[in-house]
C-alpha cells in the first residue's frame, strides 16, 4: 500500500506536488491550500513522508511502527 496516494497526506509531505494540476480551469478541492504549502515549501511541514528499507526483510511494517532514527524514537505510519 503506498501511503503517499491518499488524501491523509498533503502533496508536500508525500514529494508528489509536481503531480498537482495547478492550472486546471475549474481547479480542484483544496487548490488553494496546497499553492500556500508550496509556497512556504519544505520549512513550512511538519512532518513528511519516508520509506524505511530494512537490512532483515523478514518482520513486517504495517503502521505506527516505531523506529529510531540518530538516536530519537520516530513513529512510522499514520
């Protein structure tokens, strides 16, 4: 499941704003709230979207894994 395609994260966050139509004539549900976020660009997130790769592909990630990432705990998933 690739997380990245759904309305729960902004095109920002999942790196898929070239993907926007911004010029589209009738526009599009929350076209103005994503030009604003594009406009602030990266400083402006709070949180993005990553792929985690694991050396052991045995365990399974599903969602609200959580990793460490430099030592700091970091929640995966939704």
């Amino acid at each position: 499941m690739c997380l990245g395609f759904t309305p729960r994260f902004h095109t920002s966050v999942s790196h898929l704003g070239f993907t926007a139509a911004y010029d589209k004539p009738l526009g599009f549900v929350g076209r103005e709230a994503t030009l604003d976020q594009k406009g602030r660009g990266a400083a402006g997130l709070s949180r993005r979207l990553v792929s985690v790769l694991l050396e052991d592909p045995t365990p399974l990630m599903y969602q609200g894994e959580i990793v460490y990432r430099n030592g700091r705990r970091v929640l995966i998933g939704l």
